[in-house]
C-alpha cells in the first residue's frame, strides 16, 4: 500500500487530464452531430425491438432470451453484410442456432476453466512477504541486520515447526535453552548496535600484570585473594539479583503470554465475527442484488409498455396525419372537379348566349328582310298607284301632255331622290346598329375572358395559399422536433458533464483521502522506527539483562513471525474479497450491457 501512490496520482492526473479533453471535445460537438446521433440511436434502438420481436413470433424465444440475443443477432448480420429487412426466418434461425451453440460452448469453457485453477490464482494464494520486512532490506541497502538474521532464523524455526507438528516444541526448547548456556558474557548496547550493522569490537580484556618475588608479589597476591573473594561475593549477589530478575520476567513473560494469548483467541473470535459479518454482507449483497434485478425487469417491463404505447400513439397520429392528407387530397380533387363543371357550366352558357346571339342576329335580319320587302311592296304599291293616278291624269289632261310630262319628270326625280335617301339611312342605321352588336360583343367577350382569368387566379391564389399554410404546419412541425431533439441533446450534453464532474470530483477526494492516509502512515512507520531505535535501558541493565534480553528478543521475533502469519492471512482474505467484489462488478457491468 505504502508503494502505490505515485502510480495512482499518475492516473488520476492522466485521467484529469482526459476527462478536460473529453469535456472539450464535448464542448465542440456541434447540435448536428448530436442530432445525427441521436437519430441513430433512435434508428438502431428501433431495429433492435423490430428484431426483438421476430425473434418472439418466428422463434418461440422468451421476452428475455429475445432481448438478450437481438444485439448479438444485428451484430452478426452487420458483419456478414446481410440487410436486417430482408434476411429470411431460415437465415434468422441459422444464426441463432449458431450464437446458442456458441454461447453453450463459452459456458461450457467457463464451468472447465473455474475447476481447474491456473498457476496464476495459485501465485496469488502464496503469502507475500512482509512489507516491514522489505523496507528494512531497503534501508540496510544490502546488509542484512541482527533482526532480519533473527527474524529469518525465527521463520525457518516456524516453517520447521510447521513441517514437524509432532517434535516442533522439544526442538524450539532445546535451541533457547542452549543459547542461554552458551552465551554467558555481558554485551553493551553499542556492542548490540555494532552487532546489528555487521560491526563489533572484541570483548574488553584486563591487562596482564608483571609476576615478581617480595612483598609486593604478597600484597597482590593477598589483595588478589581479596579482590576474587569480593568478586565471589559480588558474582554471588549478582546472581541473586539475576534470580530474582529472572523471576520478576519469567512472571512479567507468562503474564504477557497469557496476555498474548487471550489477545489471540479475541484476535481469533473477532476474525470469526468479521467472516461471519462478510457472509451477511455477502447474502445483503445478493439479496440487494436480486432485488436490483427485479427492480430492473420491472423498469424494463415498464419501458416496454411505454415503448409499445410510444409506439401505437405514433401510429395513430400516422393515421391521423394520413386520413387529413387523404381529406385534403379529396378536398382538392372535389375543388378540381367543381372548377372543371364550373368552367363546363360557363363554357355551355357561353354556347347557349352565342347561339342565342345568333338566333337574335338571325331573327334581326329575317326582320329586316321582311322590312325591305315591305318596304318594296309599299314602292311597288304606290307605283301602281301612281301608275293609276297617271292614267287617270292622262285621260284627264291630254292637253297638257307635255307640260304634265315634264313635271311629272321632275316630279319622279324628286321621289327617287327622296327614296334614296330613306334607304341610305336607313342602311346606315342597320350597319350602325351591326357594330353597336358587335363591339358589345367583343366587350362581353373580353369581360367574360377577363372574369375567367380573375377566377382562375383566384383559386391559383387560394391553392397557394393552402399549400403554404401545409408547408407553414410542417415548418412547424419539423422545428418542433428540431427544438426537442436539441432539448434533448442538451440535457445528453448537461447529463454527461454533470457525470464527469462528480467523477472528477469523487477521483480529486479518493487520491486527497490516499494521500491523507499515505502521509498518516509514513509518519506512523517513522515514530515507530524512532521509538524502536531508542534505547529504553541503560548499559548496566542491558549488561545485567543480556541473556534474558536476547532470550525475549527470540520469544518476540516468533510472536512477530506469528503476527505476520495473521497478517498475511488477512491480506489474502482482502484480496480475495477485493477480487470478489471486482467479479461482481464486471458481472453487474456485462449485464447493464446485455440489457
């Protein structure tokens, strides 16, 4: 734990550093590609459900199984480059068979493999060594101490009295005993410090003192007697001294194993309690986790009745929006059809008033006719008239013959001039009257050719009209659904920021609280490193105390070698629940991915 760190901020500043890119790269998506996006997913997500449900009609497959194999179905089609609409069923059953078969195998694979484990899971089952035990090797830079002899010896005594159950206490006494024996000389606490860096000078010796005859050979002879009685006497409290130690240790060391004992079995009684807490917290775990499934199929049971009730009232507006298209394409062709029976309509009348033009211009000239005839009967009348009144004028006036002839010459100019004149008059009356006719008639024409065009572009207008209040609804229509697809980019858009800034936020708290706790343990490993290399006696105690010291200093190595056992068994338990945990992540994860 304590060689990790650098690593993990390494990460999480390269993870800052891409979780910026991604939100600048998100910050430069622009709405199109957003839209075409989701547009795509719409379009795949359509597909899918289309294949989810041939799979249940055609195949007989279970909503779930559907589910489940539509993805893996469309994927397999995509890489064989078959079109999703026109595969056949024997195709579709082809390929199903042929993922079920696929898929039995893998599992099949699975169930082998988790029977048979791998020499990796058995490397990861071996104890590693102890980190304390490394960062002493690191800081002896090659030299290993006193401690680490005595500590591996310790171990090697452990892993032998492992191996011989039977002989592992007789051999473990016999070895303190005779090491207690063997060393019997005083040892300072620098000869120990020198002793634990490889160094040591040689036990301190007196001086040999000059032999020679006389009294002063008496003098230090007696004052020798006198100093190896004091040195008997001296040997002789020190061993009561020592006796009474040794007991005070024995007393202070059965009263620490005892200690030490009880300290294991409550070690013991709480590694229970704790397994017994992580097989609740496993059955919490999956109870959890079937409800979250449960959870989950009732979310997805709900999204389909939402999809399908989505997808009958898209229906539904699809028939209404068809039944207004084929209204108005009715409405349309009852407008043509009025238009053209309209335009028949005037079209006959217009005949009708022609003909009956010309039935009046007929008539007119039938009338004239019969007005010149009268007119040329009424001459012819009053010529015979005439013709009579001269007759009778020329049996009464013979005489004036030639007189009466002449006036009756000038008198006959005069009628003819006059007649001519009432007949030019009225022929210019006629021609008159003829292109009065006609000048009203082509007046009638133009207002009717003109009234024609006005109606004709009037309902041009009015189709218009229409057509752009049709184009106008589906502007409005289509930027609505501009509007919503962009609202939900945007909120796709806000999801995701917000998601990668608390993920950001909760890595800045995760590295803040390793780093808290990375410093809080160096400084624990350094205090400990202090107080274990004070020295808590004196020189003379240590002196006094060497085999007892060492004697301890054996006792704690094992109990040391031991506490390192329940360590390693603790990391190994946290390893295998670690790995557990991350099992069920990725389990949790392929399954989101499935649904």
């Amino acid at each position: 734990m304590i060689g990790k760190p650098a690593p993990r901020a390494m990460s999480s500043r390269t993870s800052d550093v891409q979780s910026l890119a991604s939100m600048s790269t998100v910050r430069t998506v622009d709405r199109e590609r957003l839209r075409d996006k989701a547009r795509q997913l719409q379009m795949k997500e359509n597909l899918r459900l289309a294949m989810c449900a041939r799979l249940q009609q055609k195949l007989r497959k279970s909503p779930k199984v559907a589910e489940e194999m539509a993805s893996e179905v469309l994927r397999v089609m995509k890489q064989r480059g078959l079109p999703a609409a026109d595969v056949s069923d024997a195709a579709l059953a082809e390929i199903v068979n042929e993922l079920t078969t696929h898929r039995q195998e893998q599992i099949s694979l699975a169930a082998h493999t988790t029977r048979r484990p791998s020499p990796h899971n058995q490397e990861q089952l071996e104890p590693t060594p102890p980190a304390n035990l490394r960062l002493a090797q690191e800081r002896a830079s090659g030299r290993r101490s006193s401690k680490s002899k005595e500590r591996s010896t310790n171990n090697s005594v452990r892993h032998a009295r492992v191996g011989s159950h039977g002989r592992g206490g007789s051999t473990t006494g016999a070895t303190t005993s005779r090491s207690v024996e063997d060393d019997d000389r005083y040892v300072t606490e620098t000869q120990l410090q020198q002793k634990s860096v490889g160094f040591s000078l040689p036990p301190r010796v007196s001086p040999k003192k000059e032999r020679g005859n006389g009294i002063w050979e008496e003098i230090v002879q007696f004052s020798s007697v006198e100093e190896k009685m004091d040195a008997e006497r001296a040997k002789e409290r020190k061993l009561r001294e020592r006796r009474d130690y040794t007991s005070k240790l024995q007393d202070q060391v059965s009263h620490k194993r005892s200690a030490k004992q009880q300290e294991r079995e409550s070690s013991a009684e709480f590694h229970r309690q704790t397994l017994e807490r992580i097989r609740q917290a496993d059955d919490e775990e999956r109870h959890e986790e079937e409800e979250r499934l449960a959870r989950e199929h009732n979310l997805i049971a709900i999204q389909t009745q939402q999809r399908l009730a989505k997808q009958a009232q898209y229906e539904r507006e699809r028939a209404i929006k068809k039944a207004q298209e084929q209204q108005a394409a009715e409405m349309l062709e009852r407008q043509r059809t009025d238009d053209l029976a309209r335009e028949k309509a005037r079209k006959e009348a217009e005949k009708r008033r022609v003909e009956q033009v010309f039935q009046d211009n007929e008539a007119q000239l039938e009338q004239k006719r019969q007005l010149q005839a009268r007119e040329r009967e009424l001459e012819l009348k009053l010529a015979e008239e005439y013709i009579a009144m001269e007759k009778r004028k020329d049996e009464a006036r013979r005489k004036q013959i030639e007189t009466m002839a002449e006036n009756i010459k000038k008198k006959m100019k005069i009628f003819d001039d006059t007649a001519k004149a009432s007949t030019d008059a009225k022929a210019r009356e006629e021609d008159e009257r003829v292109q009065r006719y006609r000048q009203e008639y082509t007046k009638k024409q133009v207002e009717d050719e003109h009234k024609r065009r006005a109606d004709a572009e009037a309902r041009s207008l009015a189709q218009q009209d229409y057509l752009r209040i049709q184009m106008q609804e589906k502007r409005e229509r289509e930027e609505a659904l501009k509007r919503d697809m962009n609202k939900q980019a945007d909120l796709w858009k806000q999801d995701r920021v917000d998601a990668e800034r608390r993920e950001k936020l909760a890595r800045q708290q995760r590295t803040i609280r390793n780093r808290s706790q990375q410093d809080v343990l160096l400084q624990q490993i350094r205090e400990r490193e202090q107080r274990s290399l004070q020295a808590d006696q004196t020189h003379l105690e240590v002196q006094l105390n060497a085999r007892l010291l060492q004697k301890i200093h054996k006792q704690a190595g094992t109990a040391q070698s031991q506490a390192e056992d329940v360590v390693s068994e603790t990391q190994n338990r946290y390893r295998e629940l670690q790995e557990q945990e991350q099992a069920l992540q990725h389990r949790q994860s392929q399954r989101a991915i499935k649904f």
